[in-house]
C-alpha cells in the first residue's frame, strides 16, 4: 500500500481542511494563531501538509463544508482584527 506522505490541499487550506474532517477544535486554533500571527502560517501549514494523512479521516467520513467555511470566516475575522490592530498601533 501507498502512503501519500505529503498532503498538499491540507497545506494550503489547513484550518478549513482541519475542520471539515471533524477536527472543528484545531481547526479554529489554527485559525486563530494564522489571524493573529501570519508569519506561523508557514509553520501550521507545513504541520498541516505533513500529518493531515495521519491525523485526519480523509476518505472515511464526508467532508464538512459547513465547518470548513465557519473556520474560514473566523480566521478571516482574526486577520482584519489584526490589521485593524497594526494600523492603529502605527498611527
């Protein structure tokens, strides 16, 4: 059997990926930590690329779209929160 060791849509979408495969609770950590410190976002992504196989059930439940744009939408609140942030410190 082949093991895919590398999970490239997990990379990418990590915290909505996290989600959508049951795992809500580290889906919005991570979307939170992304929103709030971009430059971990390398960091969760590429722990999200490499054990998204081994830590999710992908491929023996349905995907939660639902979950993975609940995710997607609070990691979105926490980005302009941080921008919001960054601009009123620096002005």
């Amino acid at each position: 059997m082949i093991t895919k060791k590398f999970n490239l849509t997990a990379f990418i979408f990590n915290a909505a990926y996290y989600a959508g495969y049951s795992e809500f609770g580290k889906g919005i950590k991570m979307a939170i930590v992304c929103g709030l410190c971009p430059f971990l976002w390398q960091i969760i992504a590429l722990y999200a690329g490499f054990k998204a196989n081994s830590e999710l059930p992908v491929g023996d439940i349905i995907f939660s779209w639902l979950d993975a744009i609940v995710v997607t939408l609070i990691f979105l609140s926490f980005v302009v929160i941080f921008h919001i942030l960054i601009q009123f410190i620096w002005s």
